[in-house]
C-alpha cells in the first residue's frame, strides 16, 4: 500500500514539473524586462504558486541558492558579503525574506558594480513591510507580483481583459458555461501543485498548506503569540470574503483586542493570503464609506477554508455571489499587475447603499465593474453604475461593464455594456 501510495505521489509530482515548465506564466516577460533595466528585481507572492519555477526558467545559466536549505540560511545570515560572491552574471535567491541581513549586503554589491540583472530574489512574504528590514534600496530594485493561477494562464490565454476595457470593446459573444463550471473552476484555485488534484485531496492539501505557513513560516519574522486565533482569523476572513470587515465585532468575537485583529491582518497581507481593495473616495460627497473590502487571494483555498461542498455551495445564493466576486478579484489582480499597476483598483460605497463592485482608474478614466453570478442580465442590475455616472463629480469619462455568466455581450446604455464573465480568461 505505501509503495502504491508513493508512486502515486512520484507521479503526480512528475506532473506538476512537467506541467509549470510548459506553462507560460504571465509576468515572465515583466521579470525579463526588470532584469534588462534594474540591478535588483524581486518577485514576489505567496508560497508555492511557481515563484521558483519562473526564476529559473528566466535564466538557466544563473547561480541559485534557496534559504530553504538551513545551511545556506545560516551562511547568509553569518556572512551575507561572502554568500552572495558567485561567478554567474545572475543570481537567483530563493525565499530571502528568511535572511533580511542579505538587503543591505546586496546593496553594497549593485552600487559598487552598477550592471543591470545582478539579483533576481524571491519572496513568499512582503520583504520591504517586514518589521525588521530598513533597507529599501530605492531606486536599485523592481519588484514583480506573482499571483496564484488565473484560469487565463491555465488556458494559455494572453491577459486581455483589462486592455479590453481600456478601449471598451467587447466580443459579441463567448462560449458557454454552466453555473457548476463556474463554481468548479473557483474550487480547483490557483495553486500549481493543487490544481490537477481530485476535489478531496485538495482540500486537504490547502489545509496543509495553511497550517505549514501559520506554524513555520510566520515564525521567520513575527511572533505570533495566539496561533488558534489566527488559525479562526483566517476562516473568518475566508468567509467575509469581499465584505467590509468590522474589526470591533471580530475582536469582541475572537476575545482580543482590535490591535492584535489589525496586526494578525496585516501578518497575512504581508504574506499575500489576503489582499485590501481600498475605497474609492474622490467624491465631494461625505456618504461615501472610507473602509476597504478584503478578498482572499486564492478562491480554491478559500473553499477548502470553509469546508464548502460544491452541490451545496450551488443553491446558496450568497455562496455563490462571495464565490464568484473572490474569483473576479483574483483575475483582475493578476492582470492588474502584469501592468506594473499603472491601472488603480478600488470599491465604491456610501451610507445610501450605493455599491460598485470594483472601480478600476486609468488615465484620467474611470470603470465600474458589478459582478453577477447569475445568466442573466437587464437594464435594473446596472442602476447602481447609472447613478454613479450621474452623480458623478470629477470631471473624467466613466464607463461601466456587468460582468454575468451568460454568453452575449448587450449595452445596456451608451456607456454600459454587460459582458459574459469569460471574457476574464477567454
């Protein structure tokens, strides 16, 4: 039985290699650029999304060390200036947030020898918002977000959505997709080694895998005194997922103060597990809500964090809405950074209930994005969009798209389309 097991395993991580090396990921070519023109990129995102894999694809020839292995850890840490001498023209190293110590050295290096393309380094924690990292080496470096799988890399699709939008010009239709596809898609996530899993061994995999960060990794730069708490923190925020977080209410709940909520929030950001979408306030009016919505960053770990079960999670509407809304914010946020975030994400809402989804800023334009699980859409389901074009108050074009699981794109007004939610990936 064991040896069945274990060549299942061999199998299946036979699989994941062969899989990421011919998938092509879409910051490969922002990495190749930074490194044409930075002495220094970073790239960053949480663990085990293919951070790795992609840094090594970019260069074959470079010199790599992880400080996974603890005796280059602790080579780094004694003697940052000696562990970073290597006879390549790169250097890839893995997971430096473990040895902050090698910042300052690496600054020492890039501005005695000046070349681009020195350092490419990888982060499964946010290295510059670490507590004890002072160095920012401004002006040396380029940091590059990794974000899990979008369903779009999956299907070897270009990042067209957002380039899309900017010329608001849509296909007139798109192929079809049941209400079970869609939610299938969300529970399989974005994680390399999981997405080829059966539904219950990927579950537990993404149990693990929280577990394995919240009891090893956190410990490289925080103290985290209430693991329990961050372990309940976590689920609560899976399950608020899109919603404005009432920190008061989660410390009274969880028996804590406000501040360690804040903190424990911050500690996941940092370790890309939750993202914050501020609110978009640039409005005369003081209705407007100033709290950000947070999203879980992976929709696959999400579902696995509440125990959802598929056919259950499809006749509960308001699953399905937090479902579906996570899922478009992950897709946005990773086309979103494959423009070195010259394009602004934010959300609208005030104390009247006026709610957009997503508002995106680009080049004096602004869109509202809505979100509907459902197949079908009419002209009521953009009356939110129609108000905010109509009270408007800064004076730049605004322009607003339904996002809905049908098939046919349909404009709604002169500037509001409805476009069917595979336009994301198609």
């Amino acid at each position: 039985m064991k040896n069945a097991r274990f060549k299942v395993d061999i199998a299946r991580i036979f699989i994941k290699n062969v899989f990421m090396q011919l998938l092509k990921r879409w910051q490969e070519k922002s990495v190749r650029d930074a490194l044409k023109t930075r002495r220094v990129v970073i790239l960053s995102g949480a663990r085990q999304i293919g951070k790795t894999t992609l840094a090594r694809q970019v260069s074959q020839e470079a010199t790599y060390r992880t400080l996974d292995d603890h005796q280059l850890l602790q080579y780094a840490k004694e003697d940052p200036i000696s562990f970073l001498k290597h006879d390549k023209s790169l250097m890839i190293i893995d997971e430096v947030q473990k040895a902050p110590e090698l910042l300052p050295a690496i600054k020492m290096v890039v501005d005695t020898d000046t070349r681009y393309g020195q350092f490419l380094l990888t982060g499964s924690a946010n290295v510059f918002t670490l507590p004890t990292v002072t160095e920012s080496l401004a002006g040396r470096v380029h940091q590059v977000r990794l974000c899990p799988l979008t369903h779009g890399e999956l299907r070897g699709k270009e990042p067209s959505f957002l380039s899309r939008l900017l010329r608001f010009d849509w296909p007139n239709d798109m192929p079809a997709l049941t209400r079970k596809d869609l939610l299938a898609m969300a529970f399989t996530g974005g994680f390399p080694e999981a997405v080829h899993m059966p539904i219950k061994q990927r579950k537990s995999w993404y149990t693990d895998y929280l577990e394995s960060i919240i009891v090893y990794d956190l410990k490289d730069f925080a103290k985290v005194k209430k693991v329990a708490i961050l372990r309940q923190l976590v689920a609560a925020l899976a399950a608020w997922s899109g919603k404005w977080l009432d920190f008061s209410e989660l410390a009274k709940g969880f028996g804590v103060s406000i501040e360690t909520i804040q903190n424990y929030i911050e500690l996941l950001k940092m370790l890309y597990l939750v993202d914050e979408v501020p609110s978009w306030t640039r409005t005369d009016y003081e209705r407007v809500k100033k709290k950000g919505k947070f999203f879980m960053t992976d929709t696959g770990l999400m579902t696995a964090l509440l125990d959802w079960d598929l056919d259950k999670t499809e006749i509960n509407s308001d699953h399905v809405g937090k479902l579906i809304e996570t899922l478009v914010f992950n897709e946005l946020s990773a086309q979103k950074y494959v423009y070195h975030n010259a394009l602004q994400l934010y959300h609208y809402r005030d104390r009247a209930q006026h709610e957009i989804d997503f508002l995106i800023e680009s080049s004096g334009a602004l869109f509202g994005i809505e979100v509907k699980a459902g197949s079908h859409v009419g002209t009521d389901d953009a009356q939110h969009l129609c108000w905010f074009e109509k009270n408007l108050s800064t004076p730049q074009p605004f322009y607003g798209v339904i996002l809905y699981n049908g098939t046919i794109s349909r404009r709604l007004t002169e500037n509001i389309v409805a476009v069917p939610l595979s336009v994301l990936w198609e």
